[in-house]
C-alpha cells in the first residue's frame, strides 16, 4: 500500500505544477439522445440553453460517439476508458462490471476526491455479480424529490441532489459528481411536445423515419424531455457558480447513445452512436469557444478525467485522453472512432445478442455483421424476446407501430427490422442517414477492404476475442432481468466455448 501511495504522490508532482488545484468534475449525461438534438449542433426546435453556454465556453465536439448503442455498454466504456470488447460481462446489458476492470471514480476517490451520483449512473444489471458492493460512482444522492412537468418522467430532483452532495464536500476537497437522468428515455406522454407549444411543423424529420404527423409529434415528445436534462444540467450549473467552483470544474455534456426511436438506439448507425458532447474548463482549456472535429470516442473521457487531475492512466485503460485538444494540440490521429455491439435486450431465441464492430470515420461508416442470420432488431416472434414484444431491441413508440402496421412504409420498415447482410459500408456525404449500402457495389471495393482491415487491425490490437479466435462468451452471459412471462432463458454455454473458457 505504501508503494501505490508513493506511486500517486509522485505522479502529483509530475503531473500538478505545485500551488495548482485538482481539477473538480461534474458529469452530466442523458439517457437516449442523438447529436443532432441540440441547438448549438443545428436542431432548430429543441432548447438547450445549458448545452449550448457549454458548447460557447468550451469545447463543442461534433464528431463524438459511444462505445455501444446501449445503456449498460456505453457507461461501462466510459467509466473503464475501454471498448466493450475488453470488458467481458459488461459488454452486455442487464449484465454486471467485474470489479477487475478499473473505472476513473475509483481512482479519483483514492487521491482524496469526493465522489458521488444521482439519477442513472452505472446501470441496468447487478454489480453484486461482478464483485462489486457498491455503484463504482460513490455514494447515491436520491432524497429530493419533484413534480415532473409530464408524466413518463422520473420523479427526482437532480439538481437539488446535487446541491446536496456539495454540501458535504469538505472545504478545498476536489469533487466528482455524475448527474444522470433518465430522460429522454422512453415512455413519454403522448402529445406533451405539442401541448407545451411547439410547432410540429418545424421538425426536422431524418429520412430513417416516415415524415408524417404522428412521428413529428413523437419526436417532440421526446425533445421535452431531452430539455428536461438540459433543464437539470442549467441548475447545476448555477449551483456550481453560487459555490465558486465553476471555473475549477471539468463540466461534461453528453448522452450514451441515440434517440430511441427504430433504426437508432441498439444500431451502429449515426442516429444510435452519434452523440452530444460539450466540455468547458476555464483552467485547462485554451482558446474557449472551437469546434472540434476529431473522430473521438466516449471512452476516451476517462483517461481524460485522470490526467487532468495528475494521475497516472492504468495501462488497461487504452482510450486516448482528450487533453491535447483542451491544449489545441494534436497528439493522436482522431480521425476514426470504433463501435461495438452484443446483447441488447434478448431478443432472439437463447437470448443470443446481435454482435457487430463498426469503424467511423469523417467520409465512411463500415458495419460488419458477424452473425447476419440473427434478427438485428430482435425477433419478429414475441417468445423469443425477454419483454415478449415484436424487435424488442427497439423500444415501443408511435413510430415504431406505424413503420411496422402500414404498408406504405415497408421499405423503411425493412431498414429498421429486416436483416442485415455481413458487410455494410456507407459513404457519407451523399447518404448521411445511411440509407444506401455501398459494400457491394464494384466502385467502393477498394474502400471497403481498407475499412475491413483497419477494423480488423483495431480488433486483434485491442484484444476483441471475436477477432482474436478467443472464447467469445457475450450470447452465454446471465442475463439479469427476470421475464416478464415464462419460457424465455440464455442458451447454455456448448460443450466447445466450455472447454475454452475452463483451458483460459
């Protein structure tokens, strides 16, 4: 214990020049919600007034995305600093994080922060599977309590349970505070956009979707309780201000993944993986105001949170920390970003998942689809899914019945449900919905091999077992959420993976 301590305290005075402050970290992410939908990033409707001063005051990404279109994966990436790949169980959701696998609160926590959450935070899954005793986010803030302006939204007072966690900070303690709520997850209240004023008419409808009047309605349902987030995330920010500690303060804006809406959350397609991102920190980062257009990923915030605070990175954690760009440098190349999928929300016979890698880079996306039998979207046959509904992958909305019940729209309809083929390659700047698979087409071949290989290489490099013939267990995993009707259950591991996994 002496020797780690000694190891931290030197990195402080490598890393820290001596009189500086530890850096402050206020987290702050959404639950389902694209990068189009903010006004700073050109939605023309949806008010985010919060987003946007951080966007004005710091640094706005426009090319950011998660690890995993799903909730579990996506924050387990960003508290690991690590693709999905690596990190076994928690791949996953409704799975668990094995202790094993270091998360940057840990770390914080062991140099002298205050480290706390409220709202969603590592989740849905049992952590007491991986060894853990406790959310790897500290101690919960859950007390306050509030009215939400419509219903289909969590009855918590983020901001105020934030106040209450900083107040019991000690007086020139750093701090650590993850604000995660749980809108603009589905259900919404039917018609709430509309009601509270907004103009249907003025939606901008992506091309995925059918462009009618019950999907523009649907899709200001889920704006209000995008500006419920942004709401919650204003207030801290005032509270922070009041305090003194805004400008020590590594304050984030992001979301885990996309819109839940067909063809976006559990796909690897822009709408499912393209994400928000603001940072501002007065202290650390020059030349406030830019845009950023390096290709990043969200599991490279958690490298980041440990070198601004003087901390040396865990050789596991293998995200590129953000900090050049905060000093308007170029350390890395950014110029592509790696996604990952496996079980969603067991949708398919033996509760097997849809495993696929993905590489984006500015002109390209290239899918590859390592089972393209499977149902991406999850079965058509309720049995097979563990909530005993049709693509059970993609959440119930007024959307997703329309594109399903009316013919007019079997083509979209087949996009979002139907089955994909092994590759997918899609050029960007004539088909930025990704409408149009290239990956066959005689002029792009070329392309399309450099894509496959540079995925390929990124895979084996980084350890992916899919790629590396290594025991790939993720469609085996317990999956920790009991059905809502009975029948439904995980495929048993094969004899071969079984003996495998016990010669690992």
């Amino acid at each position: 214990m002496k020797s780690v301590f000694f190891g931290f305290f030197i990195t402080y005075l490598i890393l820290i020049p001596i009189g500086a402050k530890r850096p402050n970290l206020l987290f702050c992410i959404s639950d389902d919600q694209s990068f189009v939908h903010t006004r700073s990033n050109g939605d023309p409707v949806v008010e985010t007034p919060a987003f946007d001063q951080v966007a004005r005051e710091g640094i706005r990404f426009t090319q950011a995305f998660c690890d995993a279109p799903t909730c579990g994966p996506s924050r387990s990436a960003i508290l690991t600093g690590q693709p999905i790949w690596r990190l076994e169980e928690a791949g996953n959701l409704w799975s668990t994080l094995p202790k094993k696998f270091i998360t940057y609160p840990e770390l914080l926590t062991k140099v002298g922060y205050s480290v706390g959450f409220t709202g969603k935070a590592w989740s849905p899954g049992r952590l007491e599977a991986g060894g853990r005793n406790s959310n790897p986010l500290g101690l919960e803030f859950h007390k306050r309590r509030l009215v939400p302006p419509f219903k289909g939204m969590r009855h918590l007072d983020y901001a105020a349970n934030f106040d209450d966690f900083l107040r019991q900070v000690k007086e020139g303690q750093p701090f650590c505070f993850w604000l995660g709520t749980s809108e603009p997850h589905r259900g919404y209240e039917r018609g709430a956009g509309k009601r509270s004023g907004k103009d249907p008419s003025k939606v901008i409808v992506p091309r995925i979707f059918p462009d009618n009047s019950i999907v523009r309605n649907d899709i200001l349902d889920y704006y209000i309780e995008v500006e419920h987030f942004d709401k919650m995330v204003a207030l801290a920010i005032g509270s922070l201000e009041r305090m003194g500690h805004l400008d020590n303060t590594i304050l984030v804006i992001t979301s885990d993944h996309g819109m839940p809406f067909p063809r976006a959350k559990a796909s690897l397609y822009d709408a499912g993986t393209h994400v928000p991102l603001a940072i501002r920190w007065p202290d650390g980062i020059r030349k406030p105001g830019r845009v950023s257009e390096s290709l990043v990923n969200l599991s490279d915030l958690a490298p980041t949170f440990l070198e601004a605070a003087g901390i040396s990175v865990p050789k596991m954690m293998i995200g590129k920390a953000l900090t050049d760009i905060f000093k308007d440098q170029n350390k890395f190349n950014r110029d592509a970003a790696f996604i990952g999928m496996e079980r969603h929300a067991g949708c398919r016979e033996g509760g097997k998942g849809y495993p696929s890698r993905a590489i984006r880079t500015k002109d390209y996306l290239y899918v590859r689809n390592f089972y393209p039998d499977r149902w991406p979207a999850g079965s058509p046959e309720r049995k097979h899914c563990v909530r005993h509904i049709r693509y059970g992958e993609v959440n119930p909305s007024p959307t997703k019945s329309l594109m399903m019940e009316d013919p007019k729209y079997a083509n979209l309809a087949d996009l979002a449900f139907g089955k994909r083929p092994e590759e997918e390659l899609y050029r960007l700047s004539d088909d930025p919905h990704q409408l149009r698979n290239l990956a066959y087409s005689k002029e792009l071949q070329k392309i399309r091999r450099q894509l496959r290989e540079r995925l390929d290489q990124h895979l084996r490099r980084t350890g992916d077992p899919r790629i590396n013939g290594k025991p790939a267990l993720w469609d085996y995993y317990p999956f920790y959420r009991m059905p809502k009707f009975s029948g439904w259950k995980v495929a048993p591991l094969p004899p071969d993976l079984l003996t495998s996994e016990k010669q690992r």
